[in-house]
C-alpha cells in the first residue's frame, strides 16, 4: 500500500514492528498537566491502561505474559481499583511464572484466566508460588523476555493456538520447568479461579496432555519439552509422583484444591536452552495436538518458527494502516494504539465448546459496549473477515443461550451485564449488512435480532417506550432503528414498519426543555456524559434542547470551554471528592468510554470546528509514551481505537454507514479498507508535537477549509461509510482559522426524509 507522496525525498512512515511499544499502558498514568480544554476534563475510572506487554497474536486465542497475580491482566504490581490512582500492591516488579490468556485494558471484568503457569526454577518444588523480581524486560508484538532473578532468561511467543516458550538457565544441578494446572484468576481477594475437574497424562518422553475444566469450559492442552535427558515427573500438593503416568481429578471445590501439575527437572549447563511448547484447544487434547503440529515444526526447535510467523501476521495487519509524518512519540504511540486495537476479542475458528458446529468461536468481547464505537468499525475496515467472523458468533451465542451477549467470556453462559447496555451487536450487524461484507446469512441474522429486542428490558421497552437505566432507552431505540433498516433491505416491509414506530422512542430518555436525560441510575458517568449520544435522528435531538445555539451551548459547557482547570482524582479519592467531580457535568476525557464519541456531536448543530477543538487537545495531552502513556483503562482497545481514527480524521457513527471528517493528525495516511485503499491528503499541515515531546503551551488547532473525495468538492462533512470502504483519495486543505466548510450541510438524521 503506498501513500501518495508530495515530493520524491518525503519519507513514508507507518506503524511497524519496531513502532509499537507494547509497555504503554501497563502502569499508572503519568501525562504531562494538560492544557487547553484538556484541563477541565475529570477522570472518574482508574487511571492505568491496564494493559500488559506479553506475547500476542492478532485476534488469536492465546496470550503469554509474566504472572504477578496484579490486577486485572496478572501482571504489574496494582491490586484492584475503580477510580483514582491505582494502589500498588507489590514492591517491586515480579513473576512467580509465565500464565496463558490474558485480559488486555478491561477493568472488573470477573475474568481474569491467566491458566496454565509455567515456572522455570532452580529451588526445590516447594518453593513454587514465589514470585521473583523482573528485569530486562523485552516486548514486541509476538515476542515478550525478561530474566528472573534467580538468573533464568525467560522468552515467550504465541502463535494462534500455541504458545512456546524458551527458558536459558545458569549452571543448575537441580534446574526444572514447573507446569502448574490449578492457577487460574489472580493473587486478590475473590479473584481466583478453581479448577472444576482436571485430567493430565504423560503420553511420552517430553510429552503430555490433559483437560483442565475452569468455569464450565475444557481447556485442553498438548504439550512438549525439549530437554534431553531430564525426568518428567507428575505432582500434586508440591509432592513429586513417582512413577506416576496419570491424574484424574473428578471434582475440585475451593475447600479441596491442592496444587497439581507436570514438572521436568535436571542438571543444566550454564547457557543450556529448554524449549517448552504447548497446543490449546476448547475441543479436546486431540485438537491441541493438532493446533500445535499446525504451527510447530515437531522435528526441530520452534521458538523462532513460531515467533517469526506471529511477526509476519502483526506486519500484516499492522501494514492496513499508515501514516507520515508526525514525532517519532507520536508515531509510537499510533503504532501502538493500532497494536492494542487488534489484541481482543480473541477468535478461535472451529473452537466453541458449547455447540458441535464448525466455524468461528469469539470470546473475550470484553466489554461490547466498550468497543462496538469504535473498535468493531475499525475490524470492518482493516479486518472484515474476522468482523463478520465475530458476529456469526455472537448470533451463534444468541441461537444458542437466548441472547446476543453485551460481554461474552471464555466461560459457560454469556455475561449479559444487564446494566451496561442493551442490544449493542445490532449497531455492528447494521454496518456490515450496509457494507456488504461477508456472507453472513441475513434472514437467519435477522431473525435473532428481531427476538434479541424483547429479552430482558426490551419486553417493558415494547410496552412502555422508556425504561430504566434510561441509557437503555436509547439503546433499544437505536437497535430497533438498525434492525428496521436490514429489515426494510430484506424486503420485508411489515416487519421494518413495525420496528421504525418503537426506535422513535428514543425521545422518551429526554426531559422537556433542558436537552439532556432524565435523572436515572447511569453506569460509570452521569446523565451529561450519556446525553451527547450520536442518535439516528440528531435534527430532533437538537430540537430538544432549543436548536443549534443551544445545543452548542450545552456541549461548550460539557467540554469545559472557559471553565478552569480540574484536579484529578487521587489515590483512595473519598466519596464527596468522587461527588464533585461527577458534579462538574463534564467530559471524561478519553479515561472512559461512555461519551467518547461525543466531539463529533456538534457536526450536526453545524459546528465541526468545536469537534477540532476537543480532538486535537485529546490527542495532544491524553495520550503519551511509556508505560503511564493511556489516561484509562484501554477498554479491550476501544481506546486505542478510538485515538487511531481520531489521528486519521475519520471518526465512524456506528450503527449508520457514516464517516465524519476532522482535521487529521498526520499529514498524510493510508487505510486499506474492506474493499479498496483511502489515501487521505493534507494540504497545509502543520506538524504538531504531543504532550510526551515535552511541550509548552497548548499548540495551536487547525481547522478544514475544504476538502475533494476523488478530486469532487466535498462540501459536507460526512461521507457515507460504505463510499469510504471502497477506497479513493481524500484531500483536505487545512489553515489555522476555523471556516465555513461543513457548517451548512449537515450529516443525516431519520427526520430529514419525512
């Protein structure tokens, strides 16, 4: 994919390997003071990334990381925490071993996996479940090392379904790799989780298997070691087996879980490398074995096989986005938002344990209302198979259980988190039916969206017009409008008609003359941050608060425009301090997910050089390198994703096949999209530097003055989203004064066709 290039020396820059760093948002956020707008925003969730460095492959079922116990991935030294700054619970940076399947930028999410320990040591059994300290960390996308300090280098990749490692030890007479069975969750209070049943076999010299059943689901695994002349050897409660070729353990309860597992032990030669490798499957050891000689040569070492290959699909991926121009800081904290972007969910082909059927498997949709704003419209862009992939999934879930999932884990019975939101695949289903993409099977699709609307507060919904949350109201209007649309696309009519009446009742959320939401229970936020939603019909949103000026006066206020500066929460912030925070009505600055798209609500009051305003501040304060780089939680990526469509000067309205334009971040970019490559063009570009460059000063916004699609004069500021999809080149002329561009026509709303 090229970018068009101004000159014959400019240098054409895009996210690479060497670009991302996968330590940004692992620890506590440590942001320059913001300036500008970015000043009066408040955080109210925990200000940590909440991310972690280990091996990862795009979209893949398997992750590796360093195992500390912390919250919520398992590593990093934080215990658990809802607001302010996260406490440390550990003194020191620490692993008691190297733990399979990890969260990635979620909060409480009750799921925390981390199964399969693998420990290399060089002390007796007993002593397994120490942690020691961490240092030379290293991380790559596929790749994570760092050496214990017991002198043991350690090194991880994963492919999809495998995971290697390779473990470099000091002269030892009494070396060992320990596997553990029985982890699962995290070091903290409540959050561990106990085997149900288990089953390990040796079937071989370096070779095991087995089945560990952990919250309903059989996560099985095939195992192999490469080291020549050690013992092999079962354990249970840290006690050697001898002779001992098998473990069956019928039932498990807190109460009776003693730790159990394989251990492979013997001398080591200074420098001596043993390579552990291990196959996963939800369907079996036999599928494990099959995962892992699919992607593991069995005649030779597959570390650098493994890891060059995982590589080669993180350059691909990564490759669908590029960008010129821009700091080498922001170029790495792009870089790394696209990585962080691709990570979740985790789909595992042909993979369910829960129905008999073939096809794709999605789990970790941690959390559906995190991501389906920006995170699925960015996998219908870049990865529209594993989009569509996603999807036939979740309508496989709702066939199956009843329900298309807000959350979805790997564990029996969805997580419906009934509070959060309602419906939210509907938006992501609507997009792609508008798209064209794949070959969902759309009656079968459109059926269990039409049941999905009656279940849990869709049935008073139905009845009522308005339920409570009031968020809910919104949701279930915008997923009726979405499911009308397929509906009406399909040819039926009378089913389209009969959900276009109830998706009009989104105006029953709004109290009579304020233009905001009625007072209700409202999830993380309060009724400010909800109120900016971008509705299928904004024209009579807008009507409700008194038309345009009014409007823009409600968001001015919201975006702290003249207001003062704010101070952040701190750590253990007490109650009246959490109080007047959520008191300020304000935005929450990218720490949280509720009102991330509501920049762009101004498009529609005719304003888009306020969404600059507000956009080009984020980027610039609220995002930055190392390990303190995120303002909060990545949210599965929908954070990341949201600041790699911000930098490219797009933002997605899910839900209704449309783009907005923005000033970009870069001068230049490129997006392979589904059906054809953007290139996106600035005239008049001025670089500008990000908070981690050690700025002074708020630099200065620029603003569109026009813009050609294809070298037509775009006069709107929108494009419709399957336009964008089949590629074509964008210019737009930029200049430091806000202009009329985009002021008059306005994007659409459902009340313009009548």
């Amino acid at each position: 994919m090229a970018i068009p290039r101004q000159s014959q020396t400019t240098t054409v820059r895009h996210p690479s390997l060497e670009d991302v760093d996968p330590f940004i948002g692992t620890a506590a956020t440590d942001l320059p003071t913001p300036g500008g707008l970015a000043a009066t925003w408040w955080f109210p969730k925990p200000q940590v990334g909440n991310t972690h460095p280990g091996a990862t492959s795009p979209l893949g079922m398997v992750s590796a990381c360093a195992y500390s116990g912390a919250y919520p991935t398992g590593y990093g030294r934080y215990g658990k925490n809802t607001q302010g700054v996260p406490e440390t619970i550990f003194g020191r940076l620490q692993a008691s071993g190297f733990t399979h399947f990890q969260q990635s930028g979620t909060g409480m999410i009750r799921k925390y996996y981390n199964y399969v320990r693998v420990t290399p040591m060089i002390q007796p059994l007993d002593d397994l479940g120490s942690s020691w300290e961490l240092s030379d960390e290293v991380a790559h996308p596929g790749y994570y090392a760092a050496t214990l300090d017991t002198g043991i280098r350690c090194e991880i990749t994963v492919g999809e379904k495998v995971a290697v490692h390779r473990y470099t030890f000091p002269e030892s007479r009494s070396a060992r790799a320990v596997v553990d069975l029985s982890c699962g969750g995290l070091e903290i209070e409540r959050s561990r989780t106990v085997p149900l049943r288990a089953q390990v076999e040796i079937t071989g010299p370096g070779r095991a298997q087995g089945t560990v059943v952990v919250e309903g689901v059989p996560l099985s695994f095939y195992l192999e070691v490469d080291s020549p002349g050690w013992r092999q050897m079962l354990w249970h409660d840290r006690r050697l087996i001898d002779g001992g070729t098998r473990l069956d353990f019928d039932s498990i309860r807190q109460s009776t879980l003693r730790a159990f597992g394989l251990v492979f032990l013997g001398k080591a030669r200074a420098g001596q490398e043993v390579e552990l490798r291990i196959g996963f499957s939800l369907r079996g050891p036999e599928q494990a074995r099959a995962n892992l000689e699919r992607e593991c040569d069995p005649r030779r070492s597959s570390f650098d096989q493994v890891r060059e290959g995982t590589a080669a699909r993180w350059a691909a991926y990564l490759g669908k986005v590029q960008v010129e121009g821009g700091t080498p800081a922001r170029r790495t904290v792009f870089s790394t938002a696209l990585y962080h972007s691709l990570i979740k969910p985790c789909i595992a082909d042909d993979e369910s344990p829960f129905w008999p059927y073939g096809g794709p498997f999605a789990f970790d949709v941690c959390t559906m209302w995190d991501i389906y704003k920006t995170q699925l419209p960015l996998l219908e862009a870049i990865a529209p198979q594993r989009a569509v992939d996603l999807m036939e999934s979740l309508i496989r879930v709702c066939e199956e259980e009843g329900n298309f999932p807000i959350g979805y884990r790997m564990a029996r019975g969805a997580d419906r988190f009934s509070r959060q939101g309602s419906a939210l695949a509907h938006t992501a289903l609507a997009d792609i039916h508008a798209l064209g993409i794949g070959d969902l099977d759309w009656a079968w699709a459109l059926v269990h969206m039409d049941d999905d609307l009656r279940r849990q507060y869709g049935e008073e919904f139905f009845d009522r017009g308005v339920v409570h949350p009031i968020t809910h109201t919104l949701d279930l209007a915008f997923a009726h409008h979405c499911t009308a649309r397929i509906a009406r696309a399909l040819a039926d009519d009378h089913l389209g008609r009969s959900l276009a009446e109830p998706s009009n009742n989104w105006v029953n959320a709004f109290e009579p003359g304020t233009g905001l939401l009625q007072d209700s229970t409202f999830y993380e936020g309060g009724k400010w941050n909800y109120s900016f939603r971008l509705m299928h019909d904004m024209a009579a949103r807008i009507g409700l608060a008194g038309g345009d000026a009014a409007f823009v006066g409600l968001l001015d206020a919201f975006f702290g425009r003249g207001a003062a500066p704010v101070r952040q929460p701190g750590l253990s912030p007490s109650v009246d301090e959490m109080i007047a925070g959520y008191a300020l009505n304000r935005f929450e600055g990218l720490n949280n997910e509720p009102d991330m798209e509501a920049p762009w609500a101004y498009y529609w009051a005719g304003r888009p050089d306020r969404t600059a305003d507000v956009v080009h501040s984020a980027l610039t304060w609220q995002f930055g390198t190392g390990p303190g780089g995120l303002p909060g939680n990545d949210d599965s990526g929908g954070l990341s994703s949201w600041y790699v469509w911000a930098s490219l000067g797009l933002f997605p309205v899910a839900g209704q096949d449309l783009f907005l334009i923005h000033p970009p971040a870069f001068a230049q970019g490129a997006v392979q999209f589904s059906q054809g490559e953007l290139s996106i063009e600035c005239s008049g570009h001025v670089e500008h530097p990000i908070s981690s460059d050690g700025i002074d000063g708020e630099p200065p916004v620029q603003y569109v003055q026009s813009a050609t699609l294809d070298g037509k004069t775009l006069d709107s500021p929108h494009v419709p989203a399957h336009v964008l999809h089949r590629g074509g080149r964008l210019h737009l002329r930029l200049g430091p004064e806000p202009s009329a561009w985009g002021g008059t026509i306005r994007p659409p709303s459902l009340s313009d066709r009548s």
